[in-house]
C-alpha cells in the first residue's frame, strides 16, 4: 500500500489552470495520507469510502475528505443494483449520505449481488488458514505443557490396606497442585506410572510450512521481501517483482478512476462551471533504476532512433533543451603548478636517499 501510494501522481490533459489549481487543493488537503487510510480499508474489508465534507454554497476551496468506517457503512440500492446513497450505522439515530457525498473505492468487486456493491476483501481467503495457524500455536503449547507437567496414574496403598478417603483426597490434591520442576512426598506404598504423550513423535513441521505457503500465495508478497532470499535467482526476482508492481498498479488504478469520476469532477464543475475537461491521474514511479542505470538504458534508444535526446534529458531530470552557455570542465592545472609538484615529489626523493646513505655509513 505505501509503495503505491506514498510516490504521489501528477495530473495530465486539461487546461494548465485546472491541472494547477487541483494540485494545489490536493497538497492543502493532504490527500495522500486519506489516500493511504482508504487503501488500507480497500484491502482489509473490501471497500474504502471517505466522505467530501462541505455546507450548501460552500466553495471548493474549503470543502475537506474524511475517511469513514466501513464496518459501519452501508450501501443504498434500489431494486436494478444502483446506488443512491450510504447509511452509517455507528450512532443512532443513523446517519445518511447521498451518492454524491461518497467516494467509494471497491477492491475484487464481482458480478454477483453483495460483491459488487461492496467489494471482495484481500484477506478473505486468508481466515481460514490464519484459523488453522492459531490452532496449531494452541495445539503446540498444550503439547508443551504435557511435556512440563506429564498426566500420571497414581495407586494409593495395597489392596489388602486401601487409603482410606481422607487419605486419598490428601494425595490427590498434592498431585493435583503440583507445578513443573516441584517435588511430591508420598507414602511408600504409592506408585506413579508417567502416562507416555503420543504426541512427542509427531511431525508439525510440514504442516506449519503448508499453511506458511498458503498465506503468502494469498498476500501475494514476495518471499524476497521478507528476507527469504534462498532459490531466488536474479531473472526469478525480475519476475516475481513485475507481477507485485502489476498488483500494485491496479491498486492505483482503482484509486486514481475513483479520484477522477467523483472527487475531481465535483471539485472542477463547482469551481470551474461545467464542461470543463477533467485531468487524469498519472501515478509516479513505484520503483525507479538508478540514475546510471536509467542512462544507459535512454541512450541506447537514442542511438536506436526510438527517443529524442531531449526526450531522454528530461527522463534524467534535466532540461529538454541544452543551456545556451555550455559547462565548461574543470580547468586542469597550469605548466608551472605540475613543475611545483614535481619539484616537491623530487625533493622528497632525494631527501629520503640522502638519510638513508648517512645511515649506511
């Protein structure tokens, strides 16, 4: 989520004063921290809504998001599927909004009834596995504490001389109340026999890789990402990391069409009237080469024909055109400075050869 969302968008078409005003609203709006709430929400439930806060007749300018709970929230539809509307249910009485009022981002909507009003969460498929996950951690510390604290078969007295109730009752709560590493006196004529664990040649491990595997195929994070580099080859990375920005694109995508269609076409009609053409949200780069790297990469298609020169300088980070007044290099050293330091380099030289001749002699 941070990796598609924290590099931030520019906006491209339209007209230079609306592309220009919008950004200016977006950073006085802060909106990529909401952004970041809403895809959190996205991927967590399914949906991710926030509110456009504004009075009748307020201008654009001071109108402000707020994220919403989507626990609490819930879609208005009428017999055809469409929405007109969302209703909040975390006070009483609940609180209603009109479809204008809703910037609603779906995550694995489908075609069926629910899904495609709500959306499909990320971590869907994962309960059941996570599920299994827990149980084995409470399976393993009860196997652990049998091992700590072992069941045992206690025989009190001789069947000619039983223990008597009082006595029995005594010797079942010593036995009882014992803890790990604590001793028990007892009678002579009490046997103990260890009750054997058929759990303590029991093979968890493939169990436990079997649902570790499970859960990252349903998170779809490279294991790289996690620190588990082994059998990871470089075109095997390459790979896997086209398909985890592939992912995170589409994330993008869902979020920058919401801004698009609700958000930005609000904001321009109420501040610009209607009929004005709304800017499309082009996200930066998630990952971007190194400076070198990219060079190298922009001057072969230069030398190929596929990209202008200034195409490529601008791609670099500088200016489409060349500066009228070229830089100059860096001015090597005069005549007379290359003597001063060959004459100082002699001179330690023969200094050095000189020190050591007295000291042969």
């Amino acid at each position: 989520m941070n990796l598609a969302i924290s590099n931030g968008f520019e906006l491209q078409a339209g007209d230079d004063a609306v592309r220009e005003w919008l950004m200016d609203w977006c950073d006085e709006k802060n909106i990529l921290a909401t952004l970041r709430i809403i895809a959190t929400d996205m991927l967590v439930f399914g949906n991710g809504e926030f509110e456009i806060c504004r009075e009748e007749g307020q201008p654009p300018e001071e109108w402000w998001l707020k994220p919403l709970d989507p626990v609490h929230l819930r879609v208005r539809r009428d017999e055809f599927g469409q929405v007109f509307g969302y209703i909040q249910l975390l006070t009483f009485p609940p609180v209603v909004f009109t479809a204008q009022d809703i910037c609603h981002i779906r995550w694995g909507s489908k075609s069926w009834w629910y899904e495609f009003s709500y959306g499909t969460s990320l971590l869907r498929p994962l309960l059941k596995i996570q599920a299994l996950i827990d149980q084995l951690e409470d399976d393993m510390a009860i196997i652990i504490h049998t091992y700590t604290k072992p069941m045992l078969v206690v025989k009190a007295g001789r069947p000619e001389m039983p223990f008597s109730d009082p006595q029995l009752q005594a010797l079942m709560e010593a036995f009882r109340d014992r803890q790990p590493a604590t001793d028990v006196f007892v009678r002579g004529d009490v046997a103990v026999d260890v009750v054997p664990s058929l759990t303590k040649d029991v093979n968890v491990q493939f169990w436990l890789d079997y649902l570790y595997k499970q859960r990252e195929a349903v998170l779809g994070v490279p294991k790289i990402f996690l620190g588990q580099s082994e059998g990871t080859n470089r075109a095997t990375a390459e790979i896997v990391m086209q398909e985890y920005v592939t992912r995170l694109r589409m994330l993008q995508e869902l979020v920058g069409d919401t801004l698009e269609t609700d958000l930005f076409k609000q904001l321009v009609q109420s501040k610009f009237g209607e009929g004005v053409e709304i800017p499309h949200v082009k996200w930066r780069p998630i990952w971007e080469a190194s400076l070198e790297d990219k060079a190298k990469y922009l001057g072969d298609l230069v030398e190929k024909g596929i990209i202008i020169p200034g195409e490529a300088r601008m791609q670099l980070g500088f200016p489409e055109e060349y500066p009228e007044t070229p830089m100059q290099p860096f001015p090597k050293p005069k005549d007379e400075g290359k003597k001063i330091v060959q004459k100082t380099v002699t001179g330690v030289v023969e200094e050095l050869s000189r020190r050591q001749e007295e000291q042969g002699t």
